[in-house]
C-alpha cells in the first residue's frame, strides 16, 4: 500500500513534472523570439526575399514552389541547376514539367550551407535574398540585376 503523502500519478496532478516539482511546459513563451529554431528563422528569411520578390513579380512567380532543406543530397556530380560555392551546393533549381501530370519549377534552399557561410543573422539574410534572387534570374531567363533593379 502506498503512503498517504505520495504524489499520485494520473489526472490529479495535472501540470507537474514525473516528480511533482513544476508545471510542464514551455520555458520561453512562444511570442518571444528565443522559441523559434534556427530553422524556423530561416524559414523566415527565405519567405522575407520571397514576399518581396513577390510583389514585383507575382506574376511570373505564380507556379513557383520555395523549399528548405537541410542539407544537399549526395550526388556525385550535381548538374548545372545547382547554385553552389566551391563543391558546397548551396541551392538547387528544378525547372518543373509542364503537361497533364505537370510539376511546378521549385528552387530548393540548402539551410545548412547558407548557414555556415554567414558572420551573423544579418549577413545570413542578404545570403538567403543574393542565393533566392540567383536561382530566381535562372528560372525567369533574366540577369540578377534585372530582378535587384
């Protein structure tokens, strides 16, 4: 038989640790910035150069899919869609396929390598936008400065 004084498991200690010491949950309220992953922040930057190209090219950018991820897949030789700095792919276009069964053009973001590449947060944004804007230029048939412009 347990004694009286323990803690009982299950709904009556609603909000407590295993041990009964504290409430479970979030240390940082999620509207402050010090929630947010880096990955998330990331995200951001990459949907911030998005919007404003956006806004200038929406038309052009309809069918246009952005993603993330990590890091580059391994491939042996990566084929002249691929942004890179040295051998680091830091970024990938893949034109898409029109037709019935049709696939949007995707430029494809390297979260990892972008990441290593930069001083601070902010150089890691003008990164982001310079790497966006390059694959961008590539899709559209244009010169980056045409899209800066």
């Amino acid at each position: 038989m347990a004694s009286p004084d323990r803690r009982r498991s299950g709904p009556g200690r609603r909000g407590r640790d295993r041990h009964g010491r504290g409430l479970r949950g979030r240390l940082v309220p999620a509207s402050l910035p010090m929630s947010r992953t880096r990955a998330e922040m990331f995200d951001d930057l990459v949907l911030d150069s998005v919007e404003q190209l956006e806004q200038r090219f929406s038309q052009e950018l309809a069918g246009v899919e952005f993603a993330v991820e990590d890091v580059p897949p391994d491939l042996n030789v990566y084929d002249s869609d691929v942004l890179e700095d040295g051998e680091v792919p830091l970024a990938r276009l893949l034109p898409g396929r029109p037709g019935r069964h049709g696939v949007p053009p995707r430029i494809v973001l390297y979260r990892r390598p972008l990441e290593f590449r930069a001083a601070d947060h902010d150089d890691l944004a003008d990164l982001v936008h310079d790497v966006i804007i390059e694959q961008v230029a590539n899709l559209l048939g244009v010169s980056p400065e045409e899209l800066e412009g």
